[in-house]
C-alpha cells in the first residue's frame, strides 16, 4: 500500500508535504519501539453505513493486533466531528461533502479551466483535497484515502408520484413542493449542501418538512405518510419501495465520498495504522455498498458479520475459526 506522503504528492501542496514526511518519518511508531500498541476508539455516525465501514475498520486494526473500543451511533456529522476533536475518540468515517460544507463552510468548487486553459482537477479531487489541508491545518486530522464510494444526497419519490406530476428532475417539483412533504435525516433541514441550499438552488420551499430517524423516512414514504425524501444513494432500500431519484439537474449536491478521518497524534505514534487501513481504498463501489446496507437493512444481518465476510471475502483477514 501507499504510505502517507507518497499518497499525497499528487494531491497535496508542498508545504504540506514537507510537513507529513517529518511527522511520519520511519521509526516513529509506537510499536517499533517495543510498545504495546494503543486502544483505538473508533466511532461511528449513527446510519447503517457508517457502521458497518466502522466495523471493517475495527475488525482491520484487530486483525492487526490492536484493541479496538467501538464508539458507534454517535450522531450526526457535527457531533462525531465534535467527539474526534475533543478527543472522545480517534477516527470516524466522514464524507468529503460533509466535510466541506457541513463542517469547514466552504464553497463546493467547480470544474473548469485554469487561466491558461488546462483544465483543473475533478470537483470530487478538489473537494478531497479541500478537506484534507484544512482539517490538517484547522483540526490536526488526517483524511486517509477514499473507500471508492460516493453516497450523495438524493431527493426521491415514489413511481406513482413521479408518473402522476410528470416528476424526474428536482426542477420539476418547483410547480409542487409547496403541496408537498419532505421526509429527511435530522440533519438535512439545517445544513447548506442540504434543505438550505437547495431551496435557494431551486426556488423551492416544501409544504412540510419532517426530520428524523434515516430509517424511518423510508418507511414514511412507503406508507405514504411523506411525499418526497432526502434519500441516500447507496441505501439499499430504494429498490425495495420502487422508489425515483429525482436527477439533481443543477448540480446542487457535491461529492460524499467516503473516508476514514484520523487523528494526528495518533498516526504520529503509529504510522502504520494508516496502511492498515488504506488496505480499503478503492476497494467499495456505489453498488456493493448498497449491497451491504442491503444485508443490514432489509434482512436483518448484523453489521459486525456483514463487515467480517466482506472483509474475508476480499482476503485482507482471515476466515474466522
């Protein structure tokens, strides 16, 4: 695997990487130098995925050696971010949107050209690259490599609601969202790359707006109790309620992808974490994700198994004996 800095070169600056090559000089862990390796606390959001990405980490560093305190469904983005920053606990999977918006307030970038007309990078390489120089600077975290993933917000409806108002663009709800409820987590209605910004986007305001349990969105709109729903596209319930994604024909909703978010001081005693865990970069795209919230979701599969078989499924631990 990469190790830290290499991983960087094409992405970083180079003060940046002056900087990580000094922390994560050879030697520096704690563990070469004949010590027990540390407790990791690993949290978690509180959604199915965010768990079971939290469990392969977990399962990854015990595989390892390390013991692993499990601090999972801790809330919303704000609050896990607040916890690793605070010192509660020493990663989380975060999403480079979040990130950017929810967390550091900065502007979605655009892609383009430069002034001398070569083209710049993607809007999801800058929007990593974003967050991993500010919450370097900012917070002294660490975002390691991305899973592969990307789970962006959604707006959805049933088929019968879209056949009925000729719905398939977000656009097309301008001359209906008043009449209209919209179901969501409890984070979209406050957060910019959420309801705020798109009303604003869009000239949209819906009719009522019912925050909650991700969960419980997806049963709210199959019984109708909802009209539209901020879903999430790697959920593996949308198949099962035959529900229409709405195409985001502004381009509203930037990149989530998914990421594990380290502590600096952490990898700076222990630089080998970040190998350890970058063995699942790459590794988990859209549809394999949904798979696996699939298996949580709809059968009932506890995510710590779901998490272990994908995990011997790919080699990097061991059947369990």
């Amino acid at each position: 695997m990469r190790c830290f800095t290499m991983r960087h070169i094409t992405r970083m600056t180079l003060p940046f990487l002056l900087v990580a090559a000094m922390l994560f000089a050879p030697g520096a862990s704690a563990t070469a130098q004949g010590e027990d390796p540390p407790s990791i606390r690993v949290g978690s959001l509180s959604f199915t995925e965010s768990v079971i990405l939290a469990e392969m980490i977990s399962l990854l560093l015990e595989d390892a050696g390390y013991t692993v305190d499990r601090t999972f469904n801790l809330g919303v983005s704000a609050e896990a971010h607040e916890a690793l920053v605070s010192g509660e606990i020493d990663l989380y999977v975060e999403y480079t949107g979040g990130g950017l918006v929810a967390i550091l307030g900065l502007p979605v970038p655009t892609a383009g050209a430069d002034g001398s007309g070569t083209p710049t990078a993607s809007v999801a390489d800058q929007t990593y690259n974003a967050v991993a120089a500010a919450y370097l600077e900012e917070f002294g975290l660490v975002w390691l490599d991305e899973f592969g993933f990307n789970n962006t917000y959604a707006l959805a409806v049933t088929a019968e609601t879209a056949e009925m108002m000729n719905l398939r663009t977000i656009s097309d709800l301008s001359d209906h969202a008043s009449g209209l409820s919209l179901g969501a987590d409890l984070e979209f209605p406050d957060r910019q790359d959420g309801l705020l910004g798109l009303e604003q986007v869009y000239g949209i305001e819906f009719g009522e707006v019912v925050p909650g349990d991700p969960g419980l969105m997806y049963e709210a709109i199959g019984n109708g109790e909802v009209d539209v729903i901020a879903a999430y596209t790697t959920d593996g319930r949308l198949p099962d309620l035959d529900l229409v994604l709405l195409e985001d024909d502004r381009s509203f909703f930037p990149p989530y992808r998914a990421a594990p978010v380290v502590d600096l001081d952490l990898l700076e005693a222990n630089p080998e974490i970040e190998s350890i865990i970058n063995q699942l970069a790459g590794t988990i795209d859209e549809n394999e994700m949904a798979g696996l919230n699939y298996l949580v979701d709809v059968e009932g599969q506890d995510p710590s198994n779901v998490a272990r078989n994908y995990l011997e499924d790919l080699g990097l631990i061991d059947p369990a004996g």
